[in-house]
C-alpha cells in the first residue's frame, strides 16, 4: 500500500496526512460522547484510556483531541479547549503545577473576551508555586522577582484566596478545559504519586477536566512500589477506583484485527521492495505466522515494529534471499535477539557443512530436538516457547527439521536461497550480498552472457569467482540445472578448464574437499548436456593448454564410463566419443613433446600427469611412446619413480587403480622383464640409492604374479 508509514510510531489523529488504519475513529468518538456525559453531571471529572503497551492508545487520545476541536460552538468558538501535558518533563508537584497551569491557561482562547480569566488562572499557578520554582520556569530577572514578591505581599495571594478566584472565573465562564496526559505507567513511583496529587487535590477544579491513559497492569506495579500503596494489588486497585471517575478500556485488538494489519503491512513492505511471494512461499509464512509469530505480535506497534524493522533492513536483499526466510529472521532478530546471536555459534551445523563427527552417529530418538532447546534455553527463550522456536529454527533449517524427526530436503534451502544453505546464510546476517559472492541479477547476466559468447563484467566476475570460489559457483550452477534451467555447458567446460590447477577448495572445508575433485564430478555432467555432434569440438578446445587436457581427459573418461570409472579404457561406442579420444590423443601428443627432450627423472608433476592421462584415450599409442623413449636413453626405474606418488602409510603405494594403469602404460609382463635385475638383486645391478625408487621395487615384487598375494589397498 503506498504511503504505508513504517518507521513513524507518532500517534495519528485520523486526518488524511494521519488516516486511522485501525478502525479506532469510531471509539474515540465513543470516548467524546462520555466526555460530554461526564460534563453534564459534575463540573469536574477524570477519565482514563486503559489499553496495553502498543495498543495505539496515543492515537485515540489525539482523535479525541481532533474532535473535541472540530466540535463548533456558539459565535464560531469550539466548546472544549485542549491542554496536552507531558508529565515526564516534571519531576517534582511545585514544577508540575506550574505547568498544569501554564498549559490550562494557553489553551483558553487568546483573545480580550477571555483574557481575565487567563490572567486568574495564572494567578492561581503563581500562588501554589514557589518563588524560587516560577523563576526559573519563567525566565523572570531580579526586577521582575522583586515585583513579584511585593505584589504578594501588600495583598490577599494565599494559595486558597487564589483558588477560589480561578474556581469562580472558570464557572462562570462555562468554558470546558479538557487536560490530556499520556503514558502514565512510564513514570518512576513517586512522579506518579506527583501526577495523582495534583489531579486529586491541586487540579480540581470547576470545568477542568482529565483524559489520562496508561497500562493498567503496568501502572498497578508502578504504585507497589510506593510507599503509599505498598505491595498490595488490591490496595493499588483501590487508589485509582478512587482517582477515576470513568474508565475506557480499549477495545481488544482480535485476531482478525491482527490479521488484516499484518497483512497490509506486509502488502505495502512486499510493494515497496518489488517482491512478490509465490503460492509455496505464502503457505511457508502463513504457517509461521499463525502458529508461531502472531502469539508474539498481538499490539499494533509490535506489529508495525516488526515490519518495521523488515523493511529497514530488507532493501538491497530484495530479490536475494528468500523472502519468508528473511521474515522468519526478522522475528528472531526483533523478538529473540539471542536466538539470532546463536544462529552464528552453530552456522556449520544449521547449514550441513560440519565436520564434527558427533553430528553423524547415531543417537536416540529425540536426542538432537533436546540439544537444540537446551540452546534454545540458554539463549534465553522462555519455556512457553521453546517447542514454538524450535518449530521456527525447523522452518528455516533442514538440519533442525531432521532434528525433529520430520526428515528435511538438504537442496530445498538453496533452491529458495535460503539461510539454511550455506551459500546464502550470510547475506540473512550482513544485511546485503557480502563482497565474496554474486548478486543473482549479475549471476543471471553472466551465464547469459556466456551462453550467447559475449563478454561483459557480470561473465567477468563468475569467472573469477568460479576460480576463487569453484565450490560455490558450481553447486548454484548445479541448483539451476536440477530445477531444469538450461546452462551454457560449453562455456563453462572451457572456463573451467583455463583455470584448471588454480581451482580453490571450498573454504568451509578447510581444505578437506578439494576443488578439483568438485569440478571432476560436474564437468562429466556438463558435457553430456551438450548435444552429441558439439561434444568433440569442446573436448577438443578445453585441451588447448596442458591443465585443460588433463581436465578434458578426466571429463571424457567419466562420461564414456558411466557404470565402470576405474575403467582403463572408454567403453562407450559413439561415434562422438571416438572423434573426441582421436583429438584428445593429439593434444596429448602436443603438450608431451618438450618432455621428450628431457630424461625420466627431470619429468615436471604436469609431465606424469598427461602421459597417464593418456592411456585413456588411446593406451596403445602412450605404450608405444614409452617404449620409444625406454630404447633411447630413458630409464625404467626412475620413470615409474616420476610417475608413481609416494604415499602415507596405510595407503599402499601401488593400488589397484595404479597397478592397472601401469598394464595399460607398460603390459606387466613388459615391466618385470625390463626390472628382473632390480627385482632379482643382481649382483650386476646396484641397488637404487633413492628410497622411492626402492619401495617401488619392492610394491612390485609384492604385485609379481608368481608370489602370495596380500590385499593389496590394504595394510598387511
């Protein structure tokens, strides 16, 4: 709704600059009608507005306000003047009347008609106050103070002498003064005792009337603090039966009330911020909402708070989170701040990125639904609202719904972006998109950008990001091919492939899930979503440079061995897949030529890497190449010493996967013919002085076919 106003908690008084959104016209006119009542019966009255906290009481006051002054009287005049007095400006009973007066007297008409009684009402003000408290309340000077005290003198200015003039001036002037205070329960003890006295005793007068408004409740324990009333409820009740002539309990705000509210505000917030709510999303909010945040949203300044403070922080999110979730996050910011602190203490748990071991076994039925409300409780969260919070938390998080024992899809919270995937939470924590990710617009343009070959920041930035960030990038690229939105596969292959050896690991691992094994899973995917007769040129493109061959090499091998990928060799039959290996193969060939010119043991880690890359795509060709490079000069031993990876105990050295890419790269039978002197311990032939080199030989001879076998991956 435009104009919805979500920051102002002024009062409103029903005026178009002010509309009344809550229906409390009809009240304050009911309140107005009293008013008139009481007038008529007694020349003096007190009136309370009694409503919680929040229940837009202050409005009403100011409705009532604006009708009394629209309420035309005789000659023009209105037939109430107006005095509002802010009691917490006073601190003391001599202040405070002073002011009471001040204020009955500026709200009587200005002009000469009424100017005598103006005059007497301020004498009164002056007489019940001392010097020294009218001084400095009026700014007198010392000329004006002497003057002051000889006019007291030479006549008749007692207190009560005063009293009886302004008694008699105001009745027969017939002219009501209405005296507004607001917020009573706010005063400390003794200041309210101050307010009561001066409208019990000191205030009493002919045509002088009070509308006073306060939370009962919370003013009943304002006065059990005092020494007059004590700790006594019913005392308390009693002194202010005695204090109010008639009370005006606001009407309840009811739950359709409540409703409706709610649901302008969040119309005009979902209005002013360009969001619309999808049918899922307005079944996810109506279920928080009426099961959880309505209980706890029951005043209208809780509720325009609420959204309040949606709105204040929603802006550059608008679009980037999911709008419910962000809501959900809201309330607990707002209403149970120490829950939003601990969403940060347990960000891996609540996100499914922990790695502590605790979280994976198997406990009893329950066991994690107690652990979270015993956060919950230390959080600070009442008891009566524990299992409530804890269905909130289940809401937002799969973790925590899996907790519960309602099971819980790990994907559903990035595919909303919400806090619950790891790849959003913190924009719900930063107020915005952090500097480290991609806004979704710029996301969107740079696949669009990639997928029509154009350049532009947007693609510019997904490419870094998919080199600094490869984990990220590539499960919010694996999110929108899940939900069938079409990615341009080829451009990315390439991308990553040109960055491929720079790829980083997933910072919220440490480290422990490489990237490259991350890209080795998608790229396969990828590749497959090309169509068959695109698929060689991209295969083909991604091994221009040695680290894209290798990825291309790794990509190939995994799409064409889908049921087998410790497969030797690609079982697929495609005529794609043929064209695919033969370019390969080339490429292959290129990126290994200037090895050729060095000898076995001055092989580059890049080196090894392509010629076992090779027996993928063509194991004769690679087998040939080898044995070329044995007859001229290269030597076996420290050629498997380059090609083999020193391993860890328990890790064998020569595993199943290694043993059988050395068939493919040698035959076995070839490779212990050319190493039955290293393996025989020929007198002829020294032993190897590089240890490496002697735990191969010594793998092997475990490996030779002719000897008892052990498990071989795994510790004898």
């Amino acid at each position: 709704m435009p104009g919805e106003r979500f920051f102002n908690d002024d009062p409103v008084d029903g005026s178009a600059d002010a509309p009344d959104l809550l229906g409390r016209q009809q009240y304050a006119r009911h309140a107005v009608e009293l008013l008139h009542q009481v007038r008529e019966q007694s020349e003096s009255g007190v009136l309370a507005l009694i409503g919680p906290w929040g229940s837009d009481k202050s409005s009403v006051l100011q409705m009532a306000i604006q009708h009394l002054k629209n309420a035309a009287g005789g000659a023009g005049t209105s037939v109430w003047s107006v005095a509002e007095l802010n009691p917490w400006m006073y601190s003391d009973l001599e202040s405070l009347t002073l002011a009471l007066f001040s204020e009955i007297r500026a709200a009587l008409p200005d002009d000469g008609q009424w100017s005598e009684l103006r005059r007497k009402v301020g004498a009164f003000g002056q007489a019940v106050s001392p010097l020294g408290k009218l001084t400095g309340l009026l700014g007198l000077d010392s000329s004006e103070l002497i003057k002051l005290v000889a006019e007291r003198v030479a006549g008749d200015t007692s207190a009560s002498a005063a009293k009886r003039t302004a008694e008699t001036a105001l009745r027969q002037a017939g002219l009501p003064v209405l005296v507004v205070m607001d917020d009573l329960d706010r005063l400390a003890p003794e200041e309210l005792l101050v307010v009561f006295k001066l409208i019990r005793l000191v205030g009493h007068l002919p045509n002088v009337y009070y509308l006073i408004s306060f939370d009962e409740q919370t003013l009943l324990d304002v006065l059990q603090r005092t020494d007059l009333v004590g700790s006594n409820d019913q005392r308390a009740q009693e002194f202010l039966e005695k204090l109010i002539q008639v009370r005006l309990d606001l009407p309840a705000f009811r739950d359709r009330d409540i409703a409706a509210m709610t649901t302008r505000l969040l119309n005009a917030l979902l209005d002013s911020h360009g969001v619309s709510m999808t049918p899922d999303q307005e079944r996810r909010f109506s279920e928080a909402y009426f099961r959880h945040l309505q209980d706890r949203l029951r005043t209208p300044r809780a509720i325009k708070r609420y959204f309040g403070q949606a709105g204040a922080t929603l802006g550059s999110l608008a679009g980037e989170v999911d709008i419910v979730d962000f809501l959900i996050v809201t309330f607990l910011r707002t209403s149970e701040p120490g829950v939003y602190r601990m969403l940060g203490r347990h960000r891996a748990e609540l996100t499914g990125t922990s790695i502590d071991p605790a979280l994976h076994r198997d406990s009893r039925p329950g066991e994690h639904a107690e652990r979270w409300k015993e956060r919950l409780r230390q959080a600070g969260v009442a008891r009566d609202n524990l299992d409530g919070m804890l269905a909130l938390l289940a809401l937002l998080f799969p973790a925590v719904q899996q907790a519960v024992g309602n099971g819980s899809d790990p994907r559903a919270a990035a595919r909303r972006r919400g806090i619950g995937s790891q790849d959003y939470f913190d924009r719900y924590v930063v107020f915005t998109v952090p500097a480290d990710d991609l806004p979704e617009v710029v996301f969107e343009q740079a696949l669009a950008q990639l997928a029509a070959g154009t350049e532009g920041d947007e693609a510019t930035q997904l490419l870094l990001r998919l080199r600094d960030d490869t984990h990220r990038i590539i499960r919010r690229i694996d999110q929108l091919r899940a939900d069938g939105i079409p990615v341009p596969a080829a451009a990315l292959l390439q991308a990553m492939a040109d960055n491929y050896g720079q790829l980083t690991a997933d910072p919220e691992a440490m480290g422990l899930l490489g990237a490259d094994r991350r890209v080795r899973s998608f790229a396969p995917s990828l590749l497959l979503n090309l169509p068959p007769d695109q698929r060689p040129s991209v295969v083909a493109s991604m091994a221009a440079t040695p680290d894209g061959a290798v990825l291309a090499t790794r990509t190939l091998h995994s799409a064409t061995n889908p049921d087998d990928t410790a497969s030797e060799h690609t079982t697929t039959t495609e005529p794609w897949a043929a064209q695919a290996r033969d370019a390969l193969t080339g490429r292959l060939a290129e990126h290994l030529a200037p090895a050729a010119q060095r000898s076995a043991p001055d092989l580059t880690d890049q080196d090894s890497t392509l010629i076992w890359m090779w027996r993928h795509t063509d194991p004769t060709g690679i087998r040939t190449w080898l044995h070329d490079r044995l007859d001229h000069g290269w030597e076996l031993l420290p050629l498997l010493a380059a090609l083999i990876t020193p391993q860890q105990f328990p890790f064998p050295l020569i595993d199943n996967d290694t043993w059988a890419g050395l068939d493919a790269l040698f035959t076995h039978d070839d490779l212990y013919t050319r190493l039955t002197p290293h393996l025989n311990n020929s007198p002829d032939t020294p032993p190897p002085t590089d240890q490496h080199q002697t735990n191969i030989l010594q793998a092997l001879r475990d490996r030779r076919p002719d000897q008892p076998q052990t498990t071989p991956d795994t510790p004898s």
